[in-house]
C-alpha cells in the first residue's frame, strides 16, 4: 500500500524540498492589502516581510475546502491513503476543516494534529 504525506506550508518545508521529499504541500493563503496570496506560490518569504515592514494590512486563513479536496485528489491519483498533517489544531481551524472533509474519503485520508507548526515538524 502507497501512502501519501500531505502538509501544509506551515510546516516549513518549501514547494522545492517538497517536490524532492515526494511530499505533497498545501500552500496557506494571506490576504496582503486586501489581495490574496499563497505561501510559496505567489509569495515568497522575503516579499511578505517586505510588505508586513512597509505596513502592509495582513490576515491570515486556512486553505479552502477545494483546495484541499484538489490536492488530496491528485494525490490519491498515485497513491492508495494520505496521511494530512495541518498546521496544529491549537492555532487554527485546519485540523477541524480537514477532519471534516476527510469523512467523504471512505477512511482513504487520516488528518493528524501533531500540535506543531513550522521548522519542529521537520524534525
């Protein structure tokens, strides 16, 4: 049985070390003056400071239903499970959001709230 790694960009692992780990990484969108962004997508680290030092107005969200659901579905095109690891349930409603959405996915998809975020999870 092939199993999937899903994260998210909380984790900090980038697009590139992704694509090299054979992970797959849900990017989370910013809202920057009012325009959304996604972590290592359209955003890199350095412009986001950038613009949070100039006084940008910024917030933060989850990852979209769809979004999710996409990546999970590509996934599942090479593989026979995924396991999801969001960022922690202590700080956002990901892992919630995700348990949800992993209910229509017959037990092919287990969400795991490991209570970190960032450089830690790389460990």
């Amino acid at each position: 049985m092939k199993v999937a790694v899903v994260t998210d960009s909380n984790s900090g692992i980038s697009q590139k070390e992704a694509k090299e780990l054979g992970i797959f990484i849900v990017p989370m969108p910013f809202l920057i003056d009012d325009e959304e962004y996604f972590e290592d997508i359209n955003l890199t680290q350095e412009e986001f400071y950038k613009k949070l030092i100039s006084g940008a107005e910024v917030s933060t969200s989850q990852p979209s239903a769809n979004s999710l659901a996409e990546i999970w579905e590509n996934a599942l095109k090479q593989y026979d499970e995924i396991v999801h690891i969001p960022m922690s349930g202590g700080l956002s409603a990901s892992v919630e959001t995700a348990k949800h959405i992993a209910e229509q996915y017959d037990g092919k998809v287990q969400v795991v709230d490991n209570r970190r975020i960032s450089v830690p999870q790389k460990i």
